[in-house]
C-alpha cells in the first residue's frame, strides 16, 4: 500500500477502480481493507474509483502512543483527502468513520460532495453510554480479556440474530474475531468521544446525506439512527433488516444498493 504524511502521522491507502471518486472511511479498530469484501468491487462495477485507508492505530499506518481523538482522526482524514486531490468528494463511512465524515461536512464542508452514513447514531442512550463507559472501565485497569472472549462478545455485539441462528456462519465469525483479536486492536482508537450529543451540530451539514441503519444494530439501533438523518437538514434514511453493526458485511447487496443509488444522484 503506498502512504502519504499528513497532520503528523503516516496512512497507508489504497486507490483502485476508475471513474470519479469515492472515498471510504471504515470505523473502530478496523482496516481499510475490510471495504474491499463487498464494497469496492460494487462501487466500480459502477463506475466509481475507490479511497480506502487505515485510520490512525491500524497498520501500518502510523499508531502513535496515547488517547486519540475526534478531532485527530477528522484531521487526518482532512489532509488524506487534501493531498490526493479528492475534494469535493463522495464519502462512505461506516460507525467511527460516519462520525468522521460527518465532522468533516460539519467543519470543512467544501471537501463532501454527499455522504453516506452507515450505522450512526448522534447520540449514547442510557444503555449506550454504559455499554462505553464499561468499555472504558476495563481499558483504564488494564484488563486485557482472553482473545476467545473477546470473539464471543463481539460477534454478540456486532452480528445479527439472523447470523447467529447459522452455526456455520458464526463459527467463521468467532474464528475471524478470535484471530483479530489475537492480533491486538487500536487502543487509542478506544478513547475516541462517541457518546456527546451533537445533534445540533449535524444540523449545520449542507452536504446531502443518506443514513443507512440496521434492524438489529445494538450499538447504533435504528432509533438513533434515524436521529442523525431527522437532524442534517438534506438528509433521507434507509433501514436494512435481518443484520446488526456490521450489515454492510452480513447484506453487502443491499447495502451496496442503497450506496450506489444514492451517489448515482450526487
């Protein structure tokens, strides 16, 4: 992957396909690459050329020491899209990477052309917050659970019950979360601000926007999903049944669908 220097840090990217562009930010303590399973293939099958990068704390892209940031991770976006030319941009950004590009139209609104939002919320509710706060918890005793614990939390977290009733399907699942997380995760990623109310920033977006939220999606449900798009002022939402926090991986046609037929209007 070749890389570029921006805001301090180093990213590694990757641009494939062609036509005009499409950037694709991906959330929490996950790689660029995981876009190219589904995604990218879709997107220059119709006619787009794609952006995928590792966020700061996924290598090799630099993972400097420490607490990161909102702020951080929008700069270092910012200077990626600067420095290869790509504004006025499409932006794909699921979870921490839909809060990304969100910022990004809040504060640097030349660089969106439109965005599409995938599992957002903008807001923590009760249950929310102290699923983040217990997270945090263990982080700042320094617990590290057993990998093969960390695979049967996550695949609960982040996979539907539509998935889980396959048992195939989800041995493949915890087989690739175990082995994720054997490899370690972005701590600093971790620390990111996720649970502040900023509805009435995202009322400021100019940029059309479209949420796509899944049914069974308990980190960013439906209900506060549909929060994000009732705040950006240009702004339509598309629900996604039988998958849960990563339903871009468990419905990829779907949601390639919904992806496509709106940055074909924009």
């Amino acid at each position: 992957m070749p890389y570029l220097d921006t805001n301090g840090i180093r990213l590694s990217y990757e641009r494939s396909g062609h036509g005009e562009d499409v950037l694709l930010i991906m959330g929490q303590n996950a790689a660029g690459h995981v876009w190219n399973m589904h995604q990218t293939p879709a997107l220059h099958r119709a006619g787009y050329r794609t952006t995928t990068f590792n966020n700061r704390g996924i290598p090799p892209s630099t993972t400097p020491p420490g607490r990161y940031s909102l702020a951080d991770m929008v700069a270092d976006t910012r200077g990626l899209i600067e420095a290869l030319d790509l504004a006025p941009c499409r932006i794909v950004g699921t979870s921490l990477g839909a809060m990304i590009a969100e910022e990004l139209a809040i504060h640097s609104p030349s660089l969106v052309r439109c965005a599409v939002l995938i599992a957002t919320r903008p807001r923590a509710d009760a249950v929310r917050l102290a699923q983040t706060l217990a997270d945090r918890a263990l982080n700042e005793q320094g617990i590290q659970l057993p990998a093969r614990y960390r695979a049967v939390d996550t695949v609960q977290k982040m996979l539907s019950p539509a998935t889980l009733r396959d048992d195939d399907a989800t041995s493949s699942w915890l087989e690739i979360f175990e082995l994720a997380a054997e490899a370690g995760e972005a701590s600093g990623q971790a620390w990111v601000e996720t649970t502040e109310d900023r509805r009435g920033a995202l009322t400021r977006i100019t940029a059309p926007c479209r949420v796509i939220a899944f049914t069974d999606d308990g980190i960013a449900p439906p209900h506060l999903a549909a929060e994000t798009a009732d705040a950006i002022p240009d702004c339509d939402f598309v629900e996604i049944a039988h998958c849960g926090h990563l339903g871009y991986l468990e419905r990829p046609d779907e949601v390639n669908t919904a992806i496509i037929e709106f940055l074909d209007k924009h």
